[in-house]
C-alpha cells in the first residue's frame, strides 16, 4: 500500500504549440512516495529540496488528489512524500510533475478505477492552482511520457504522439524565477491570420517530422512567431543560447514552457552534450548561476 513514482520533467509548448505540445524527460524529474492510510484525506509529510506549502490544499500535489478523491469512492486516505528534484518557476513542469504525480499513484494505490486519460482534468485542477491556467500541456506528458498533443481543450482530447528514438533535449535553466502567471500575462490574446498560417504549418511539420523521424522537419518546425518574441525579453542572453546551440548542430531551440529554461533538440547524445557546452560557454561569462540537463525523450 505504498508506491513510489518517478514525476518527469516536461518541455511544454516546443516553440510552435503554445498550450498544446508537450514532451516528458526521461532523466530528469522528481520522485514521489504515496502512501495509503486510514485517515480520510491528503497530507503532504514531507517536501525535500524545495520550500514549497505542505498544507494539501495550497500544494499542487494535495489540490490535484483531492480533486480526483471527490470523485471516487474512498474511505481511506493519502501521505505524500515529495523528494522535488524540479526546481519551482524553471519552466520545465515543476507543478505539473508534482500534480500528475500524485493523481497517477493514487489511482494506483486506489486499483486504477481511472484510465490515465480520465486522470488528465484532475492534474490540471492541481496545475491550476500554480499557473493561474488549467493548462494540460505539461500534466499530459507526465501522465502518458513521451510527446503528447492537446487536440482540444473542451471537450479535453489529448493524443500521444511517436518519439523519435535519437531525439535528445538539452535544457539550460537559468537561475531566475518566472512565474507562468506572470509570463501570460504579458502576452497579446490576438493573433493576426498571418501568424496563424505560419503557426499551425510548424505544427503540422512538427508532428509530421516526429512520425517520420525527419529530424531536419523536426528542427525546421521549431519556430514560433507569436509567444517567442514576447516572452524571450525575460531571459537574458536568450539569442545567444540560440545561436551558440545551432552552430553547434542542434536542430532547433526555444523556451521551455513558460520559461526562464531554454531547451534545444538534437539528433544523438553527443550533439546534445555538445549543445549543452555551446549553451554552458555563453552563460559562463554572466555572472547569473544556471544549471543545464541532457535528457533523453
Ligand atoms: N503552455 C504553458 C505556458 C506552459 O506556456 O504558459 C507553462 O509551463
């Protein structure tokens, strides 16, 4: 009755698909212990390497499982303890790995009575509460891994998506916080047509090059032209990393959900590392601590 589940990190947007893409890292996420107790309810015992609310209801983890306990039948109760690997406001998922990990491991524990796609809402109630937005496209990839698309938000349609099998990220993240509330809420809610051709021609690329394992439509398809230009005023040196990763051999590179985390991908560890150098060099000469990752997909 006590089960211990691996919370991936997430890249959420991947440049063209504000609020609909998303992809789970496989090395790099928290680990968290539910277990089942007589007591009704959720209590956060304990959170380890980061300050983050223990009360159930101000944590994600708590508002998530609560949600999802409403709706099943249920006369015990949950403990959950969080070793949070993710930091807070880095963009790579860090409300989202502790929502979806706590509706997947109760669900277990309750002996799956939900499939993973009727987990989804009750995730992103918990998201909810950290970003302002009931966003799935962070919760979505936690819960199925690998890449997933958010077809459609009411009524809520996720679709998991191939993974090439050389595709490898590479993350820099910045040690400054943004919060997802705040990098929303400086962006435009009207797009022109313009825009919207180019968008969704990256997003169907996007998609066609990860079923096809084309990585050249893959990296071609890495453009946004609608949050990029916005939200990359808040992340200093953010051309830079760009252009240092490119050269480099990455196939594309953009801001990892809401930021301040840039991601790149390529094609085969090595580039990858050789990416996470390139991003390490242009960060160096700041005097702003980042840490960077090199995942698998
Ligand atoms: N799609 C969300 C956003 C993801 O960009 O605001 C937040 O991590």
């Amino acid at each position: 009755d006590i089960i211990k589940v691996f919370c991936p990190a997430t890249i959420a947007n991947i440049s063209c698909g504000f609020d609909i893409l998303g992809l789970a890292l496989n090395e790099v996420g928290d680990e968290m212990t539910v277990k089942k107790v007589a007591e009704p309810g959720i209590r956060i015992t304990s959170i380890i390497g980061q300050d983050l609310p223990l009360e159930a209801t101000k944590n994600v983890a708590g508002v998530a499982g609560l949600a999802l306990l409403q709706d099943v039948d249920c006369d015990f109760g949950f403990d959950i303890a969080i070793d949070k690997r993710i930091k807070a406001g880095s963009g790579i998922g860090s409300s989202a790995a502790s929502a979806a990990g706590a509706v997947w491991a109760i669900n277990e524990l309750l002996g799956r009575p939900l499939s993973v796609d009727q987990l989804v809402p009750y995730a992103m109630a918990g998201e909810k509460l950290a970003s302002g937005v009931p966003h799935a496209d962070n919760v979505a990839p936690v819960l199925f891994g690998g890449f997933t698309l958010v077809r459609s938000y009411d009524p809520l349609d996720v679709i998991r998506i191939h993974t090439p099998k050389e595709l490898y990220a590479t993350i820099i993240h910045p040690q400054i916080e943004v919060k997802t509330a705040d990098s929303r809420r400086i962006l435009k809610t009207k797009i022109s047509l313009g825009d919207g051709v180019k968008q969704w021609g990256n997003v169907g690329g996007l998609i066609a090059g990860l079923y096809t394992e084309d990585y050249d439509l893959i990296g071609r398809s890495l453009v946004d032209h609608i949050v990029e230009p916005i939200r990359s005023m808040l992340i200093p040196g953010f051309e830079a990393i760009k252009k240092a990763s490119m050269e480099v051999g990455a196939l594309g590179c953009g801001i990892s959900g809401s930021g301040p985390s840039v991601f790149a991908f390529s094609k085969g560890l090595e580039t990858a590392n050789s990416v996470k150098q390139a991003m390490e060099a242009v960060y160096d000469p700041l005097e702003l601590p980042y840490e960077t990752h090199v995942s698998g997909v």
